[in-house]
C-alpha cells in the first residue's frame, strides 16, 4: 500500500546558546541560506533528531524573521528523551530535519487586545506573537511570564520587559498570580492564552470558560493521559485516495491501525495535542479527542493519533 508522503526540510544546527533556568536557544537554517517556509506567529516544528525521536517545539521568532527557526529547549532530565538529546548530543553543524511548521495564532484585525499568561518556558510561543504584534502595532499585547524565580530566555525578554509587554510574576516572592483578575471579563476585540504546566492551563480554562472560544487560545507541552472508552467498537477506515480499507479494532487507535496497514503517518506527542498527524475526513462521524484543533477544523480534519469514530466507516483524505 502506498505510504503517505511525508514532508520535511533539512536545515543545520548555526547557534546554540545558553539561555538560564536549564534552557538552550537552538538557531536552525537552511544549509543554502535560502529562507525557510514561512509561519504564523508562535508555530511549532517537528524535529526529526539523529537519534529517531521526533519532538515538536514551538518557534520563538517571529515570522518576519524566517531566514532561521529558533527553539528554546529545558533540559527534562525525566522527560521523553528528545530534551535529552538535543542538550547532550546536538552540536552546531548537525543536520536536522524539521517538519513544514503549523498552528500558531492568525493575526485577526478584529482583535484590538492580546492577553498571554505563561508558565516558565511556556513563554516560547509567546514570544513570538508578542514580538509580531509589538513589530506590527496591531495590537496591544501583554505578556504574564509566571516564574518561581529565574526566568527562562531573559536576554531575549528584557526589551519586551522594558517596553511593559512582558510582566514577570515571580512566585517565589508574590505568590501565584489571580489568573481572573490577569485576564479580566470576556471582551469580543480582546484575545487570551495559555502556555504552561497542565494546573496553570486547568485554572485557565476554567476562569475562561464564558469567553467565546475563538478568543481562547492554549498551547500544551504534555499530552493529557490517553482516553479509554469502555464501549469502543471496531469501526472500517476507507482511504478516499489510495482506495484501501483499513479495519481498526476495538479500543485500537486509529494511527495504530493506519501503521499496521502500512500507511506512514507523521507524529510527535502520540496524545492529540501538536497537531502532527491531522488528517482530512470526508464522510461518516469522527469522534474528535484532541486539544489541539478548533471547532471549524474539525469539521474537515481529525488526528489520528486520538480521534475515534461513531459510525461504522469513517472516509479519510488519504
């Protein structure tokens, strides 16, 4: 069965820089100097490491800035093992492939306010927006870094910090912050987010649970634990392009079952929140477990690596 094309771009390691709280600044180009595909303000890459891991990181500059990619990685000694890597065994010169960049948040004319609240290097994707919009004049950002006390990337904040678009809430000395109280009362011309640990997004969303959801934007570095249902029944994958079936069983994912046929299928967190393995559905009735896609997306796309189905055949643009 023909295996689903999957796209990367090769570029080189040109800078590794320290950056505090356990942090590295990785710089990527391309080998040629040629401009990489472009972004949307705070997307995210896959990196396809020497190693075989394939992590997703979120871009730090901004997309006028698209000679480079820049990713700020926190070592996490207990982590999955990609951190690991690129701090211990990735040097300037290596070769990298990284993935086209998605997601990142779509500059929206009718939004006249940005309100970001970060948790330690949950600041990255922000830092991109902020920059864009700050570059821009769009709009009016302001950025809450939320920090025990030492700040992740503070070279690269300071300006943002001195402009008052960057407000550095040290806990360690104030406290946590009142995450209500920082984002204030829903307002349609105001967009908010959220980057942090998954208690910082869990009061967040809660304190944002009356705001129209295309004004709340959340970004995730750990999958949520995955979701078993009980009642799952085996359902049929009909691939529209290559016109094969695939059969998935009950309580086996749909990426697994795509692998098991022989479909190449992109992925990164295995949990429904980087976005890596979307795929379009055509027909039938997807049942949508992700974090990631917004509720006109999924009217088109599912990913595979959570999504389930409610109907005995599900149609993929595949």
């Amino acid at each position: 069965m023909k295996a689903r094309p999957i796209t990367t771009v090769k570029t080189v390691v040109t800078g590794i820089e320290e950056a505090g709280a356990g942090t590295k600044l990785f710089t990527l180009a391309d080998p040629d100097q040629w401009d990489l595909p472009p972004f949307k303000p705070g997307a995210h890459i896959d990196l396809h490491l020497p190693n075989g891991l394939v992590r997703t990181y979120s871009l730090c500059n901004e997309p006028a800035d698209n000679a480079r990619y820049v990713i700020a990685v926190k070592r996490e000694a207990e982590g999955r093992g990609g951190s690991r890597a690129l701090h211990d065994d990735v040097g300037v010169g290596d070769v990298i492939g990284v993935s086209l960049p998605r997601g990142g948040l779509e500059p929206d004319a009718r939004v006249a306010r940005y309100v970001f609240v970060a948790g330690g290097i949950g600041v990255t994707p922000f830092l991109s927006m902020a920059r864009h919009f700050q570059r821009t004049a769009q709009a009016d950002v302001t950025l809450h870094l939320v920090v025990r006390e030492e700040m992740p990337l503070a070279a690269h904040l300071s300006s943002l910090i001195e402009a008052g678009t960057v407000v550095v809430h040290r806990t360690s000395r104030e406290g946590r912050p009142d995450l209500a109280e920082l984002v204030g009362d829903p307002n349609p011309e105001t967009m908010v987010g959220c980057c942090g640990p998954e208690s910082m997004i869990e009061d967040f969303e809660r304190v944002t649970a009356a705001w129209p959801a295309a004004r709340v934007h959340v970004e995730r570095f750990v999958a949520p634990p995955p979701i078993i249902d009980p009642d799952a029944k085996p359902f049929t994958l009909s691939l529209a392009r290559s016109g094969g079936e695939i059969h998935v069983r009950a309580g086996q994912t749909m990426l697994a079952a795509l692998k098991e046929g022989g479909i190449d299928i992109a992925t990164s967190c295995c949990g429904g929140i980087c976005g890596a393995c979307k795929v379009g559905w055509i027909e039938g009735k997807p049942v949508h477990r992700d974090r990631v896609l917004s509720p006109y997306e999924r009217e088109r796309y599912l990913m595979v690596c959570v999504a389930g189905s409610d109907s005995e055949r599900l149609v993929l643009d595949l």
